[in-house]
C-alpha cells in the first residue's frame, strides 16, 4: 500500500456510510496521532490501540449524529506523488471552516486552526467535514 493515511480516511468513511460501530485499521504513530485529532474534534467518539502481534490496530468508535454520520466528506490533499506545503498563511480551510485541515508540522500533526494560531506551516495532509 503506498498511501496508508489516506487508506485509513476512506476506511473511516465507507465504514460509516455502510452504518458500522467501529472500524479496524493498522497502527500507525501518524494514524494514531490523526485518530486523536478526530477524536478532539468530535468525528469520531474513540481511537483505541489494540495491541497484537505482528502489529497493533487502531479501532475507531464512530460517531453519528441521530442517524447522520459525523463525518460526511474526506479529502485527501497531499499524496506520495505530489506533496502539498503551505505556510502558516496559506493554509487551506476545509468547507469554509466548518471541516478542519490537518496538517503535519514541526512541532507535531494538528488542525489548521491550531497551526495558524502558533503560525506554523507544514505539510498539508487531509481535510475532514
């Protein structure tokens, strides 16, 4: 697999679309610290690690809003092919601010909203509403 982030977004996202409680994807410190993420911004309501062998599992509880996912839309903006940077300025806001932005910067994966806030540009990875 070449893209395993976006492997694990889209996994997120057809698992709620088929209405699932949970869903499992490979362990990842990235994945992990993007499952946090979600888990703070209220996409997702938990991102366990399974541990096992030869690898752990990251197991997403998902979240639904009534009967509507809370993740509607997943995009995918930096990709091995064609990295996508951008400062501080330039950060791209997902749906208009209503998604959020995540980006991998020096100081650790966060939102775009946290990144604009400590003026730190980085590696544009996905936008989630």
């Amino acid at each position: 697999m070449n893209d395993p982030i976006a492997d694990m977004i889209i996994r997120i996202k057809n698992a709620l679309m088929a209405r699932r409680d949970s869903v499992v994807v490979p362990h990842s410190k990235m994945k992990a610290q993007i499952g946090q993420l979600l888990v703070q911004n209220n996409y997702v309501e938990d991102c366990t690690v399974e541990a096992k062998m030869p690898q752990a599992d990251l197991v997403f509880k998902l979240k639904y809003v009534g009967k509507i996912p809370a993740i509607t839309d997943v995009k995918r903006i930096s990709k091995p092919g064609r990295r996508v940077y951008a400062p501080a300025g330039k950060i791209p806001r997902a749906l208009g601010g209503y998604g959020i932005t995540i980006v991998s910067t020096s100081k650790g994966i966060m939102t775009d909203k946290e990144a604009k806030k400590q003026n730190i540009g980085g590696e544009v990875l996905c936008q989630i509403w």
